[in-house]
C-alpha cells in the first residue's frame, strides 16, 4: 500500500479518534465489548441456550462496534475541532478519506473482536470454534461492517451529536444482525431485513455451514452499504455547501 | 484586498462561497481562472484560506502533523511535504515548537499555524478571514507583518477584518460590504478622500500652552470645532486653505499642526450609519 | 448550599432531559435489551424483568448525563466560580448528581410501557417491587457511577474511559440474569454492587436486602463527598486545572 495512504490513515487515527488513549481504549475496545458479552453469554447460559454462538455473536459484534464508532469518529470529530470546513474545502476525495481512516479502526476491530472472544470464551470455559476459524469469520464480518461503517460515517457528516449515529446503528445491528438473536426469532417482515445487515450470513454461516453462501452475503452486504455510504457522503457534501 | 463589513453584512458568506464551502445562488466567482462551482478542486487548489479562531487544527496533533495531515488533503506527498511543512514552520517562528501538540499553542501561536497550512500548497492566493482577531497587540503585529510579507512574495491575499488599521495597513484595495453586497470598492486614499468630500478634513493644532489657545472661529470652511486642554481640532471643508489661514493669522502660538481625511474607522462608521 | 443544589438539579434536567444521547441511553438502549432478552423467553412481563430492563437504561443514561454534564463544566469553566463560591463544588455535583438521578427515571415508566406493549404484562405482576425497586435501583446507579465525579474532576478527562462501565456494571448488576449465571470469579465481585441486592429484592427477596443496597449506595454517596472534597483542595493548595 501506497506509503501516504497509511501515513494519512495513522494521522486521521491520532488527530480524530478521540479514545485512542490508554484508559479509553482499554475500557472502549476491550472492557466493554468482553463485559457485554460475558452479560449476553450469561443471558443465554441462564435460559438454557447453547453459550457458543451467543460468545461468537457477540464478540463479532465488538468487531463492528470498533469499525461503526471508529468510522463515525474519524469524521464525526472534524466537527468538534473545527476541522470539518477545511477538509470540505480542500479537494481531497472525501469517500477515499472515509476509506483511508478506515484502515487503523479495521486492524483496531480485529483485535478487539479476537480479545473479546478468548476472554469470554475463557471465562465460561468453552470453545465453540478454533481462534483461527474465528479470526477468518472475523475477517469476513469486519468486510461488512466496512460498508455498514462507511455509510455511518456519511451521516456523522450532516448529524451534529458526533455519538447518535453510531449509537443508532450500532443498536440496529445488535437486534437484526443475528449476532444476538436468532433470525428465525424475529417478527416475519423484520426477518427478511436482517438479510441486509452485516454479521446475518456469518452467524447463518454458522448455524449451516455454507462457506461460499456466508462469503457472498457478507460480501454484497458490504458492498449494499458501501454504495449506500457513497451516496450519503455525496449528498453530505452537497447539503454542506447549500 | 479586505473585506469590511458589519456582522451580517456578508463577508464570511463571500469566503466561504470563494473557498467552495458554499454554493453561490447566482452569479460566479473565479480564482486563478477557475470557477469555484464548476472547477471546485482547481480553484480549491489555487487558494489557501483560513478561517481563524481557536479551532481548526487537531489538538491531538503536533504542529508539524497538522500540517503533514492538512498537505495529504491537498495532495502533497512525501520529502516535498516535509520540507515545505519545515519551511513553513520557521517562517511562523513556530519551529521550535514543531513537535508539540496544538492543544498546548496560545491563540497567536495558533493563528500563525493556520497561516502556514494556508500556505502549504503554495497557493497563489491566500484568504485570511479575521487573521488577528483576539490577538494581544505584539501578535497582532506580527501577523501583520507575516500577511504583509506573503503579499510582498506575490500571493493575491483577500483578508475580512473589522479592524481598520489593519485593513489600511496591509491592503492596495478596499471593499466595504453592506446588507450582503459590495458598497465600496476603492484604496483606502480614495475611499479617505471622498469621505473628506462629505465629511471634511481634520485639522489638529497643538497650542503653545493651554492659556495661548487662539480663536479659530474664522477659519475658512469651518464645519465643526472642539477643544481638549491646549488641543483644538477643528473639521473643516479644505484642509490646504485652512492651514494656510492658521499659519497666517495664528502661527506663533502654533508649534504643531497635522492635517488628515477621515480615518478608515470613520468612512465605514459612516457607511454603517452607527455614527 | 442546598439552592444551589436544587438550582443545579434543575438545571441539569432543563438542559439535558431531552438531549438525543440522553433519550438513546435512557429508552432505546433497554428496548434493545428487552428485545434480546425476549428472544430467550417467551413470558409475560413481570416486575423484576421490567425492573432489570429499566435498570439497563437507567445504567446507560446516569453513564451518558454525568460525563455530558461534567465535562461541560469543564469546557466553559464553570467549576471556578463554582470553587470560589462559598459551598465549593459540593453543591454543584450534589445537584447534577441528584438532576442525572431524575432524569434516568425515565426509563422506568419509558421502559415498562414498551415492554407492556410489546410482550404484554403479567397478571401477578408486582407494582410495589417495581416501583420502590426502580427508585432505588435510581439511587444505586447514581452512586456507582458518581465515584466517576472524581476522575472526571480530578482528571484532564480521558474520551472513552467511561464506555468500559456500561459492560462491566451491565454485567455485575444482575439486572436480566442472577449471580449465579455469570462467570464464577465475577459471581462474588456482584455482591459488591448495590444494584444486584435491589434485583434481588425485586426477585422477591427480604428487605434485609434492600436495606444493604442502601446502605452501600450512601456509603458510596460519603465517599464521592469526600473526593469532591480533595479535588477542592487539590484545586486551592496546587492549582490543579478544572478545566478541558
């Protein structure tokens, strides 16, 4: 990779993620990701549901927490410091930016969702999937999660609460991405939507082993939100200078 | 060239529709050739703006990346970056300070760091909104200075400032907006000039001693008089003719005598109608 | 002191009651909960669970108002006159704290009608539990989350440090499930949080345990007194920044 892409990718982390101080990146990347899914693990376990899938939902989930909040911040703090009108001024692609201060928050993901999963998976003391099949369906929900991701970061343009975005979506995910709960769980027509949203055909996926199907799905899905990224982020950009 | 204006008159609307923040409803406008709606990245390229203030710049960063950050936005890459960045950074007196974080600069510090990311991809023109605004007088100056000397490189530079001394200082040009169009356009001598016309010259005749105060009440022209503790100013219609008649008719008692056209202050007063 | 304290609650709830992260933390964070934990049971809706659930919001939104609410006051520098002031900080952190303990009741009532609406409501459901549970639940968060007035007073204010709390005390809350389903290290360490004493009356538990959330909440009330107090000190004896 072009060295000036990751030069800039490292810069936007550093200038505009705010919790990349040690007590706020443990506490946000680690802490709270390993804390919910113990209390979702616990939640199943307490109900007399299998705990693996739960354990794999859930720190799949902390991957996309760590992309959605992580893209929402790299633009949504621009507006905090100031910044927002000359990055709109200058003439750098603002979707190619979106993308380059993707990089860190994507090798941030993949961290948080790998430690998220030994923990919890040590501390209820099972192992439902080897770290390194984990790791690839990590990979693969972290693609879609980049698209979903991409289309937060065009709406943390316009919304002034740099944190309601991604709460927002970060919520809609945990209800219809099938990480916590079961698609066939969900009232019909939401059942259907849950096909469009990140993480739904890694944790169908599991349920069926489909390699090619989870790939696919996770990849159009990511592409879905991508392309709808792109549109927001133009029309973000237009409504800026209206 | 400034931009003078009361709040609301429309400077800022003018820079941010300039630097392609803000669509035009009509008309154009052209930088360096390039129309900023329909070549909006060429006329980005072709001007440097900064719009002042306390924000603007990462506080997380150091000078320095500020400044790396800012070039990749403008598409400057690699040892031509680091060595403008360098360049730039000693040229705002701010080496010395490259590597520490922006949340710890002073207010005139930071003025001087978007000075020179304006500056950074060499633009031809350099838009300054308010570039002295809240500065102590020694910074004030110093920017000045800075602003005046990029201008002396070359650099076309379009300051908006309600600080008339500045305006006077450091443009050739003038522009006095009002209710969000151009009122006024002239140098600051011609627009000093012709608010003589109508408002008359200001004579300012130092006495010998307060009780040696003489009687100009017959000064030609004579629009208006006060008197301050050995100090009489007097307004009248021709500077030249009543300083003529004060020498004549008074100057032994005279030891100082300064004629002027109305200050910048007073021509946008006037315009603004505050007066 | 004590109008200033009350001038400090109202304020606090005039100003953030309906901000959008407020309303997010306090009612749509719980539904989505509610929503997980439905997907595991299929019963109707009964004080403890309304309570939990409620607990979750409530969690989230004393988290969210009390870091929105400090920092503030860092950002405008409103704690100097504050300090110079006869009553120092004490009253305008007893006030917000008081203000941000409101304010998370909304999740009571926010949360019980949705759950109401949504997977009905049990006919033996317990309104006295609900309610004198939710009320206390209210002060407990409110305590716990208060010793964060500390760091965040003391501190220049480190972004993120607070989104660990809502995982860690989700968890050892025992607001949707026991004790004894979580971990079996994390299974003692609940017992010190006053939250999990008031789910265990609201289970039906005696009042002797009710009387321990208490009990522990004023404690902990005590003990963020007291480091307001050095943060006042700190402040007047070496000049510690009270501002972002």
């Amino acid at each position: 990779m072009d060295n000036h892409v990751v030069r800039g990718a490292l810069l936007s982390y550093r200038a505009l993620f705010t919790w990349s101080n040690p007590l706020g990146y443990l506490s946000s990347r680690i802490v709270r990701p390993i804390g919910l899914t113990v209390t979702f693990g616990a939640l199943s376990s307490h109900y007399g549901a299998v705990v693996g899938p739960t354990l794999i939902g859930a720190s799949l989930l902390a991957g996309a927490h760590a992309v959605i909040y992580g893209m929402a911040l790299s633009v949504g703090n621009e507006r905090s410091y100031g910044t927002l009108d000359i990055w709109l001024a200058s003439p750098q692609n603002k979707l190619g930016a979106v993308c380059q201060r993707a990089l860190p928050h994507l090798v941030d993901a993949f961290i948080s969702g790998m430690i998220t999963y030994l923990a919890c998976c040590a501390l209820f003391g099972v192992l439902p999937l080897p770290a390194q099949t984990f790791a690839w369906l990590l990979v693969l929900s972290l693609i879609s999660s980049f698209g979903y991701g991409t289309m937060v970061s065009g709406l943390s343009m316009t919304i002034k609460d740099v944190f309601v975005p991604p709460n927002l979506t970060y919520l809609t995910l945990m209800v219809l991405s099938g990480a916590l709960v079961q698609a066939d769980m969900l009232p019909g027509p939401v059942r259907s939507v849950s096909a469009v949203f990140p993480l739904s055909h890694v944790m169908q996926g599991i349920e069926e082993p489909d390699v090619l199907g989870a790939v696919g799905g996770e990849a159009a899905v990511g592409l879905l939100w991508f392309t709808v990224g792109a549109l927001v982020i133009h029309r973000a950009v237009l409504h800026a200078r209206r | 060239m400034s931009i003078l204006g009361s709040n609301g008159a429309g400077k800022t609307t003018t820079v941010r529709m300039l630097t392609g923040l803000l669509l035009p409803t009509a008309g154009e406008a052209v930088i360096e050739g390039y129309d900023v709606v329909r070549e909006r990245r060429k006329a980005a390229l072709a001007c440097g703006s900064s719009l002042g203030g306390d924000s603007g710049l990462y506080p997380r960063l150091t000078a320095l990346q500020n400044l790396a950050f800012f070039g990749l936005m403008y598409g400057m890459r690699g040892q031509a970056l680091k060595r403008r960045a360098a360049e730039l950074l000693d040229h705002v007196n701010l080496t010395d300070r490259a590597d520490e974080p922006v949340s710890t600069f002073s207010r005139g510090m930071r003025q001087r760091l978007h000075l020179a990311r304006a500056l950074l991809h060499k633009p031809p023109v350099l838009i300054l909104d308010e570039p002295s605004a809240g500065l102590d007088p020694h910074s004030a100056a110093s920017m000045r200075r800075l602003v005046r000397s990029f201008a002396d490189e070359g650099h076309s530079v379009l300051l908006t400032t309600h600080d008339m001394r500045e305006a006077e200082e450091l443009s050739s040009r003038v522009v006095l907006m009002k209710d969000g169009s151009v009122h006024t356009e002239a140098t600051p001598a011609e627009l000093r000039l012709g608010a003589a016309r109508q408002h008359g010259f200001v004579v300012e005749v130092i006495w010998n001693g307060s009780d040696s105060t003489g009687n100009c009440s017959n000064c030609p022209g004579l629009m208006d008089i006060k008197q301050d503790r050995g100090v009489t100013r007097l307004r009248v219609r021709d500077g030249g003719m009543a300083v003529q008649w004060l020498l004549a008719e008074l100057g032994a008692q005279i030891p100082s005598l300064s004629v002027s056209p109305p200050t910048l202050e007073e021509v946008f007063l006037s315009m603004t109608e505050v007066r | 002191m004590f109008p200033t304290a009350c001038r400090a609650a109202i304020d606090q709830i005039r100003t953030q009651a309906v901000s959008p992260m407020s309303l997010l933390a306090a009612l749509a964070m719980p539904a989505v909960f509610a929503f997980i934990l439905y997907s595991h049971t299929a019963t109707h809706t009964d004080a403890a669970t309304a309570v939990g659930i409620a607990g979750i919001g409530m969690l989230n939104a004393v988290i969210v108002d009390l870091l929105v609410s400090l920092s503030g006051e860092k950002r405008w520098k409103t704690l100097y006159p504050a300090l110079s002031s006869p009553g120092g900080l004490i009253p305008l952190v007893v006030g917000r704290l008081v203000g941000v303990a409101v304010q998370s009741l909304i999740s009571l009532p926010g949360t019980l009608l949705m759950l109401t609406l949504i997977w009905g409501m049990s006919p033996n459901f317990d309104w006295s539990r609900w309610f004198l549970g939710g009320l206390c639940l209210a002060v407990a968060t409110t305590a716990l989350v208060g010793l964060l007035s500390y760091s965040l007073l003391r501190f220049p204010s480190s972004p993120g440090m607070t989104n660990g709390l809502t995982g860690v005390l989700i968890a050892l809350s025992t607001l949707l499930v026991p004790s004894t389903a979580l971990p079996p290290f994390m299974q003692p360490i609940a017992w010190l949080v006053p939250q999990s004493h008031v789910m265990a009356w609201v289970h039906g538990g005696a009042v002797a345990e009710l009387a321990t959330a208490l009990s522990q909440s004023t404690l902990i009330y005590l003990v963020i007194l007291l480091s307001v107090r050095r943060v006042e000190h700190a402040a007047r004896a070496r000049a510690i920044p009270l501002e972002a």
